[in-house]
C-alpha cells in the first residue's frame, strides 16, 4: 500500500526507516529525477556520516553556465524565464566541487555533453554501458530505492501514475521485480506539466512505496531551448533525410542534427523537386541513383530511445503514420523545450494512444519478441550523432584519446548493432566535418583516434555537410577514399598522404575534381536559396527565445568567431564605433543591457566597446 506524502524530508525518513542506512538508489536518466526527494536523501546523507548513499544516475540536468560577459549577459534573462524554478540537484555542485562526503557516492553511465569533463570525481565514477545493460547494472550493485518523478491522473476516483518521461530503465527494473529477480522500493513524485503517457508506463497506485505531491514540490520541468540550425548541421541533416525509404522505420538523436533531419524530411513530403534540387547542390557528384527524394505515402515507424520534438513535427506533417499496432512511433525518454511539453500534454486521447513509451530493452535490443520486431521494422534507419570518424571507418563518439568522457556510449552501439541484424537497415553516424579548436580550426575526419565508441568491423554510413559515405562490406582503400570525399578540402591532401604512407591507399590515388570543393562557402551558397524561400527555418520546430533574442543569436554567434582573431575583433569593433544602429538593433542592444551610456567616461569604455562590437555583428548578420 503506497504512502502519500506532500513532505520530502519525512519522506526521506520513511525510507530510511523501511530500507535501512545503505541505501542505493536509482535516479532516472534525465527528465524523470525525483528532484526533492534525492535532495531530502542528499541532506540526511551529509547529516549522518552512518547513512551510505550511492546514486546510480545519467545525465544529470543542470542549468547552464554562461562564460563570458556578453554570454552573462543574453543568457542570464532565459535561464531566470526557462529555469527559474526548477530545483538544482545538490548533489550535482557538491560534486563537481569535490566536496561530496565521503558516505557520498554519485555513479552515472551517461554525461550531459561535455559538462564533466576534468571533474574527477565524476570522471571516476563514470561507468560505461550500453542503454540496454544499465538496468542490470543497477540491479548487480544492490539497487534497493528508485525515485522517479511522475504524472497522476484520477480513473473512476482512483490514481494511476505515469513514468511518462522515463520508461527506459524503470521499466525493465519492474519486470525484474514482478519476476522475482530484484527487490526495491519505487517512490513517486507527482508533477503537473509533466505528460501523462499512454502505454507499458500508466501504473496503478500499487506499485509505488511512497508518493510525494504537494504545491511546494511541483516545479516547472527542465526544458532546455531549441538552437537555431545552422548551414551546415542543415546540409547534414538533408543528406540523412535522403537516405530514408518510405515505408520505412526512423531512429534519430537529439539536437540540430536530428531537427535538420526531419525538416528535411518534411520538405521533401511537401515539394520532392525542391528537395531533390536542394541536395544535389549539397552533393553535386552523388548518384542520383543513390537519393530518396519521393513523398512519404506509406510513411514512416518511429522507435527511439529518445522521443523528440521533431517527431512531434513528423506526426504533424504526415510522414510518422505507418502504424505497427496501432502505434505510429515507440519511445523510451524524452527531453526538450516547453512547447514540446505542452503538445503532448494537449494531444487528444486518440492522438496521444500512438505514441507508447516502452522500456529500452524494447527500443534498442531485438531481444524479446524478436519476431514482431523485425517485422516492425523495415528498411530501417538509425541516425545518430558522432564527434569524430577514422578514415577507415571507426566512429569516436563518446570519450576523448586521455580517457576523459565527453558523454557515453548511450544507445549508440545499439542501433549501429541492430542496423547490421535487420534486413534493409542501415546504421547513418552524423558529424561536422571540421571543428573549432580554440583559434585553430580541426577536421573531424582524421587518420587515427585513441578512443573509439563504434569500431571500424561495424562501419556503415557517414553524413557530413559534404555528402554521404557509404562503407558497408567495402575495402579498406574505397572506405578512405570515400570518407576523403565528405571530408572538408582544407584536410583532404594531409589525410591522403597518411593513408598513403601506411600502405592503405594507392600511391597513384587522386581525390576527384567533384569533392574538391568541399568548403563551408560552397554549403552556404547551396543552402542560401532555401533559406531565402523559408523553406529552412533556423528554428522549424518553434522556439523559446524572444524574436530579440532570435534575432541576437546570430550576431553573438559571429561576435564569438572573431575572438579567435585580434585583427578580426579589431575591425569588427572599429566598424561597430562608426556605426548607427536602426531601431531593430537597439533593441537588441537593449536586450543586453548595452543601451548608450550616458555619460563619457573610463567606467563607460567596456560598455561602449561591448556596444560596438555588438553592432558591428548585427550588421554582419542582417548581411549574411
């Protein structure tokens, strides 16, 4: 018989008084932390020296930090307006701090990107695991509480509780415990914005130990911004979009990559000539035998790990409707802005019953109903994002050559490894083909790495913004000469040579004519057109930030690139001195704080240089 409960901290006590002092507890991956209660354990944990706490998380949500000043400055207002009210996790501060308690232990098997990097005690206690054996991995370290943050709804005067964000891992520990094969207390805290999800998540009363619900504990869920896309995460995302089959079945990531994808896919069902024109300027030298371009009039299956507000947007447009049981697309979390939220609370029964939020070890394995599975999913597409590839074929996608660990391995291997088991699917690893480094700028395509996530035997596609390469069952020598073809032209001949003098490509091997253009100018000139037709919005999904704001973005974005030259921010601040900006710009002047200081004097100077500089990018951008 559940407990219900509106008081973390007595919560807390219950569960330490029905558990005991070694408590191991599992905090869902992202949306789905029960933040209130994992701050009451938190607390009695550093209280009492006797209680031993472990937390077996990933990805631990935090509000953004913003650098420099100009960066305080725009991002300040949206964290106050997206994030206000959302409660930090304490352990989070304690631990990047190196200050957790010694009876503390935080152990995650996925990082927010990038966000951990060089905390040490984080880096140490990371474990890394499939999705899929996270669950297990819970269970073999005595998992005996699982706090999860729930919707509630009242059936014929009864609560029901759903996981609704996070049936991923919580799931498949249940099955365990309903088995027989594990024991643990599964607490609940109620919150209101969160969606009641249809499906394998909508749990009776029962099930839980506990349920916290009080005003005082109901917050507003992380939501973290949509980003504008940019020209070439949208030249990759167009190339991935023509390479997926109607009828078909689609797994994507999340980010720019995974909304350029299903903008592209949408422009595609709604004008298929412009969308064939489109990326054949992207990729003038590619088959046209290679290419998708037709409407979807069968349409597409979704099932993902992760449930995005791009599908949301397929499903509006009519592309996500090949239904498998009634069932247009299966997820197992999700994570995104508040329109996101707000849609799937909003959706009719009818609409919301297509979408059914399962365990992972559904979404990612075909373990289990193997059968059903394969026939669900046709010509398969999963579509993922990497950091880095190998010229032959290795894709770096969660860790960096000192050990240090950028994100995890997530899903990832699971995909790639269903692509190779199912007929007609293909596994597609998504990755810019340069990146900025400091003032130096650095292909992602490289001879060699020391670390690698997905291992040259499984090579499959690569999508840059310069095309696609297709390396299944192919030599050693055509997977290089394939991958030097999406590769960008500033890096092509050094990685030519290297491959030349390990023997692995022909002395006599030149790069053809066609893929010696692969620059960022040539990717801005095809899109451009695009652009202009608003066929490819930098937000298509919709977006949090103001139109001030939108219309900042671009010019912090170009402000941003110049400090990596002094001449460059030089002239930029020199054009911004002898300028005068319209209406437009000094509202975006305004919305940072750099209206005209009224004054003239030392303590006004940084304001005027920011002011100028600020200027001197909004003129840029308004060019572009």
């Amino acid at each position: 018989m559940a407990k219900f409960l509106s008081d973390p901290d007595v919560l807390a006590e219950v569960i330490i008084r029905d558990v005991g002092t070694d408590l191991v507890v599992g905090l869902p991956l992202g949306l789905g932390k029960a933040n209130h209660v994992v701050n009451a354990l938190y607390a009695r944990a550093c209280a009492d020296p006797d209680i031993k706490l472990t937390l077996l998380s990933a990805l631990t949500l935090e509000k953004p930090r913003p650098k420099g000043q100009i960066e305080h400055r725009f991002i300040a207002p949206v964290i106050d307006r997206l994030f206000g009210g959302y409660p930090d996790l304490a352990y989070a501060d304690a631990l990047r701090e190196g200050r957790l308690p010694p009876n503390i232990n935080v152990v995650e098997f996925f990082f927010l990107a990038g966000r951990w990097l060089h905390v040490p005690a984080a880096q140490q206690n990371y474990v890394s695991a499939n999705y899929t054996h996270a669950a297990s991995n819970l269970l073999a370290r005595g998992l005996n509480v699982v706090t999860q943050l729930v919707a509630k709804r009242i059936v014929d005067g009864v609560p029901r509780y759903s996981l609704s964000c996070n049936t991923d891992t919580t799931l498949d520990v249940l099955r365990e415990r309903r088995a027989g094969r594990a024991s643990f207390k599964l607490i609940g805290q109620v919150n209101s914005e969160l969606p009641f999800m249809p499906g394998a998540g909508d749990l009776p009363a029962d099930e839980f130990s506990a349920v916290l619900e009080s005003p005082a504990t109901d917050f507003p869920l992380f939501a973290p911004p949509s980003e504008p896309i940019s020209d070439a995460k949208y030249a990759i995302g167009l190339n991935a979009a023509s390479l997926v089959r109607d009828g078909g079945t689609l797994q994507i990531g999340i980010g720019q990559v995974g909304d350029a994808l299903a903008q592209g896919l949408i422009l595609r069902h709604r004008d298929s000539g412009a969308f064939h024109d489109l990326v054949t300027r992207l990729s003038p030298a590619r088959p046209a035998v290679a290419q998708e371009s037709d409407a979807f009039d069968t349409g597409l299956y979704g099932v993902s790990e992760m449930l995005t507000e791009a599908f949301v947007g397929l499903i509006d447009a009519g592309i996500l409707k090949r239904a498998v049981d009634g069932v247009v697309l299966h997820g197992a979390f999700f994570l995104g802005p508040k329109a996101f939220y707000r849609a799937l609370r909003e959706m009719p029964p009818d609409q919301i019953a297509r979408i059914q939020m399962m365990p992972v070890s559904f979404t990612n394995e075909l373990y289990g109903e193997e059968e059903q599975k394969r026939r669900a999913r046709i010509d398969a597409r999963f579509i993922n994002n990497t950091m880095m590839a190998t010229l032959l074929g290795a894709a770096v996608s969660d860790g960096l050559d000192d050990g240090q660990v950028v994100s995890g391995v997530g899903g990832q291997y699971n995909f790639v490894a269903q692509a190779f088991a199912l007929e007609g699917a293909r596994s597609v690893l998504a990755l810019e083909a340069t990146r900025q480094a400091g003032r130096a700028l650095k292909s992602n395509i490289l001879w060699r790495y020391g670390h690698e996530t997905i291992p040259r035997h499984l090579r499959d596609v690569f999508v840059t913004e310069y095309g696609v390469a297709d390396l299944r069952g192919k030599s050693d020598a055509n997977v290089i000469a394939a991958m030097l073809a999406i590769a960008d032209s500033r890096f092509q001949d050094e990685l030519a040579r290297v491959a030349k003098d390990a023997g692995k490509l022909p002395r006599g091997y030149e790069i053809p004519a066609a893929h010696r253009e692969n620059h960022p100018e040539r990717i801005a000139n095809a899109i451009k057109p695009a652009r202009d037709a608003g066929l490819l919005p930098p937000f298509p999904f919709g977006s949090d930030f103001t139109d001030v704001e939108q219309r900042l973005i671009p010019a912090l974005q170009i402000l941003q690139g110049a400090q990596r030259s002094l001449r460059t921010l030089a002239s930029l601040l020199w054009q911004g001195l002898i300028r005068t900006p319209d209406e437009a710009d000094e509202a975006c002047l305004a919305r940072l704080g750099l209206d005209r200081p009224k004054t003239y004097s030392p303590k006004t100077w940084p304001e005027r240089g920011y002011r100028a500089l600020v200027s001197a990018a909004l003129a840029q951008s308004h060019a572009a």
